[in-house]
C-alpha cells in the first residue's frame, strides 16, 4: 500500500491538494500518513450515505466516456494533456443536467449573434458559443 500512495504523491503534486475517498479499510492511516506528507488533504465521504460517492463515479464515467475511451495515450505527458483539457471542458464548456443545464464555472452563453464552434483534443471535444 505505500507504493500506491507513492504513486498518488507523484501525479501531478502541485495540482492535487485534496483526495475524497470512502471510508473503505484500504484508506488505512499509513496510506493517510503518506498522502498528508506529500501536502494532500483527506475528505472523507459521510457514514451511512450510499449516494455521497456518486459525483465522483459520474466523473470517473464521464471522462472515460467522452475522452479516455476515445484516444490512444501516447505517452504520459499525452494522458495528461488530454485530461487536463477534458477537466477544463467539463467545468467550463460542458452543460450539467443536475444544475439546470448551467456550466459549473463559465459565462452563460448570449443569445444573439453567430454560432461558433471551439474545438478541444482535435475535435474529439466541441464547444459551441455565439460570437460576440
């Protein structure tokens, strides 16, 4: 389990600050120990509350669906530039059903003006907005 905690501490320390995790036996506390060395921070999901883990699998299924499944990595550097992107998507140009269609963090598009699409991965990611 220390190697698995090593290799969480090595991916991209500087961006990763906290980890939310269920309350499985694997999150024992050296794995704790290791991750709060490394400067991340532990949130765990509340007792007795099956549905508290579900935004985060919506994640895990979302980018597998929509870019991981879709490419072929080649190389780490590549994987990482292909979830950065996916994650800038999703929070800035992806509509979310649970919030009303609304984007998490972006502008809310206008409603006058040409159509304009905005390519992300090559294509494999589009964001349509009205030129202004």
């Amino acid at each position: 389990m220390r190697q698995v905690g090593r290799t969480l501490t090595m991916a991209d320390a500087e961006t990763c600050r906290v980890l939310i995790c269920d309350r499985d036996a694997k999150w024992s506390e050296p794995v704790h120990e290791i991750l709060q060395e490394a400067g991340i921070r532990i949130v765990q999901t509340p007792y007795r509350e099956p549905n508290a883990n579900a935004y985060a699998e919506r994640f895990v299924r979302s980018i597998k669906e929509e870019c991981l499944n879709r490419i072929i990595p080649l190389g780490q550097r590549h994987f990482r530039k292909a979830v950065h992107e996916y994650v800038a998507h999703y929070h800035l140009e992806r509509n979310h059903q649970g919030i009303g269609n609304a984007l998490i963090a972006g502008v809310p598009a206008t409603r006058a003006g040409a159509i304009r699409r905005r390519p992300r991965l090559g294509g494999l990611l589009n964001y349509y907005e009205r030129a202004a």
